[in-house]
C-alpha cells in the first residue's frame, strides 16, 4: 500500500480518494473478483487516516456494488454483471455466466390496469388488467436491479399459475408454459434513481441507474412474435454494463 495516494492538500475528501483508488484498482485488474480488501485497520495504519474516513470510503464501494461486506469474512470483491448484446438471456442466465448466484424478491403481485407503454408494447388496450409484478434482482445475496412486469396474461393466461419469485421468467415461459421465446426489443437510458428505487437498491437517492424497458416476444402461428411480457427495469449503474458488439455495414 502506497501511502502517497492520499492528498491531503487536493481539497478532494479523503475518503473518496481512497474510494476513488480502490475502485482504479477493481477497475485494473490488481485487485480481481474473490479477493478480500485490505482490513479497515490496514488502511488506518498504512495511510494514517481515521476509521471513521475508511469506514465512509468502504461504504461508497459497497453501495456502488463493487463489494460485498461480510462479518467475519471481510470485504470480498464481486465480479461485475455484463448483458452481453445481441444475445438475448435472461438475467439468471447472466449471472450464472459470471459464476454468481442469481435470487429474487417478489415485492408485489396483482391484477392492474396497463399502463400506456405497457399497453402499447403488448398490443392490448390501453387500462386492460393483467397481472404486473414487482421484483427485486439479486447477485450474491446483493440486490442489483428493481424490474416491474407486465405479463400478457390475456393471450397466456397460464402466466397466472406460474410462481413469480422464480429467479428466471424466461424459463417459466419456456418450461411452464411450454412457449418458444424469439426475441426481445430492449431500450436503454441512462437515469438517476429515485427514492424507492435508491432505497431498494440500497444506493442514495440520485445515484446513476441504467434503465432497461424491455419487450419479450415468443414464437406464434405461422413464425409470428407475439409479446409475453413487457418490463421496466432499474439496474445499478456502477455494477451492471451492457456490451454490445457493433458490425459496420459494407457498401456494395
């Protein structure tokens, strides 16, 4: 540990340059997924700096989901979470590809009126009740997004029976409904939370969120796509990225 990363003349508060420098380090490689932080106490010692300063600068990375704290343990680095694009995979199936434990919390279930874009991206009428349910994606025991679903239970009514707090919809669909899933048109904007979804996402209210509204299609008659579920989705900006691999169209 370098004790010149600390500058106290900088004006820059001195937990968030150690903040700032643990998240270079996660950033670059030197420290990789798996590996346990340095002790608040190392900090205090190697850096001269208060316990107070390095308990605030631990509690910025553990909120931006670069971390996990556990008693005992230590402060474990967690691997970040990549939709890669075009490929189209559930969340489960994404976590599972980076060798993490995908959960969900069911916060809400209910019969509700569509709401305009819903209604639009499930070709149904505008007020239409289906069932919207609330949800709370975890990683590792850590929550990572908030996603609110509308599920196109006046074609599937069989979307009623199906267990919403199964961490993959996509294989309740596949398995449960015996459908075939096509595809999926996904649009992304970058957001800042809001209050509830900072506090869900145990981020402060006005952090950076990725906003993800996504259409899911299954396979109708005659090789039509046919909408199954449409979902707004609030993803924690600093521990979830999409990839996307862009092809330059060659002019004949």
């Amino acid at each position: 540990m370098q004790p010149g990363i600390i500058n106290r003349q900088s004006g820059i508060p001195l937990y968030r340059q150690l903040a700032d420098h643990i998240k270079k380090h996660i950033s670059s490689g030197i420290y990789r997924p798996g590996d346990i932080l340095p002790s608040e106490a190392d900090y205090v010692r190697e850096l001269n700096l208060s316990r107070t300063t390095v308990r605030l600068a631990f509690g910025l990375i553990a909120n931006a989901g670069l971390v996990r704290r556990e008693q005992g343990r230590g402060t474990t680095i967690l691997s970040q979470m990549h939709s890669s694009l075009p490929l189209l995979s559930s969340f489960s199936e994404e976590a599972r590809r980076y060798d993490r434990e995908p959960s969900v919390e069911l916060l809400g279930s209910r019969e509700e009126p569509l709401s305009i874009e819903a209604a639009g991206a499930l070709s149904l009428p505008s007020g239409t009740k289906v069932t919207k349910i609330i949800r709370l994606r975890m990683v590792d025991r850590e929550p990572i997004g908030l996603a609110v679903s509308w599920l196109n239970t006046i074609k599937f009514p069989g979307w009623r029976a199906v267990d919403h707090s199964t961490p993959s919809l996509y294989e309740a669909v596949e398995k449960q409904l015996g459908l075939t899933i096509r595809s999926a048109v996904q649009h992304i904007i970058a957001d800042i939370a809001k209050d509830d979804e900072a506090r869900r996402l145990r981020m402060k209210p006005g952090s950076p969120i990725l906003r993800l509204m996504r259409t899911t299609f299954v396979h109708g008659e005659q090789d039509s796509a046919v909408p199954v579920e449409y979902t707004e989705a609030a993803f924690n900006g600093s521990a979830y990225s999409v990839d996307v691999e862009l092809y330059r169209k060659v002019s004949p």
